[in-house]
C-alpha cells in the first residue's frame, strides 16, 4: 500500500507543499521509506540517541526527497531489511525495553513491540494519510489507496 502511493508520485510535484512552513511531497515520502527502515534499530539495539545520527544518513535521506527512482530504491531495500528483522524477532525480543534519548536524556522508553506499533506501523499510517492528502492538494488525482 505504502509503496504503491509512493509510486503514484509524479517527480515535477516532489518538491510542493501545501503551505508555508509544512513539509513537501518529497520530504514526506523520504520519511516514508525512512521510518520503514527503522524496524531492525529497534528489534536489535537496546536504543537510539538521536544527537547521535550520522550526519551521512540525514544526508542520504534528504538526497532521496527529489529523486522518485532513488525513493523507490531505497524503500524496496529497507522493506526487505524490516522483513527480515521481523521474521525472526521473537516474542521475548518484543518485550524487551527500547529507549529514545537525546543527548544522554531519556524522551521515553517502551517495549520493542509497542515501539514498533507506535512508531514503525502507527507513524506509517498517519504520514501515509499525509501524502495522499497532499497529493490531492497538488492535483494529483488517485484512487483511494485503501480500494485497490
């Protein structure tokens, strides 16, 4: 479903946004295929402290924002790399704690499980609802991602 709205994105409209201050199309796919890539960090590190992301990432990501081929790219091999964590995560692995920080300062912990939901399938929804929306705003007509 995800992939197929991605997909649907014409290159000329990666960089419209539907207002002042709020993200373009680019930018919101590009979180897309990044939150994507997010399961194997949570199933297999006890954490993430966030002042800590390599700068080569955040610029690998916002390399991928105007460029549709490398979005898709990217999303397959992160959605292979998330299958895979997935299959053989187990039920103890889940209730394990993960832990976001920033600085050395705690912003919340949960279990693994519940961090996955929330933040991977939860986050995925909601920026999904997003860019169809934001889609439609920059005229590009689509049929409900959900009917298909």
């Amino acid at each position: 479903m995800t992939r197929r709205l991605l997909a649907r994105i014409p290159a000329a409209k990666l960089g419209f946004t539907p207002g002042h201050g709020l993200h373009t199309i680019g930018w919101n796919a590009s979180h897309l295929v990044s939150v994507l890539g997010w399961v194997p960090g949570i199933l297999n590190a006890p954490g993430l402290d966030v002042a800590e992301v390599d700068a080569e990432l955040i610029a690998a990501t916002r390399a991928i924002e105007t460029d549709l081929t490398a979005m898709l790219i990217t999303f397959d091999e992160n959605l292979a790399r998330s299958l895979e964590a997935l299959e053989v995560a187990s039920d103890a692995q889940l209730d394990e704690p993960w832990t976001m920080s920033m600085g050395g300062q705690v912003l919340f912990t949960m279990k693994k499980g519940e961090c996955l939901s929330k933040w991977v399938f939860g986050h995925t929804a909601h920026h999904r609802g997003v860019l169809s929306a934001t889609l439609r705003l920059a005229g590009v007509e689509h049929a409900s991602i959900y009917e298909e």
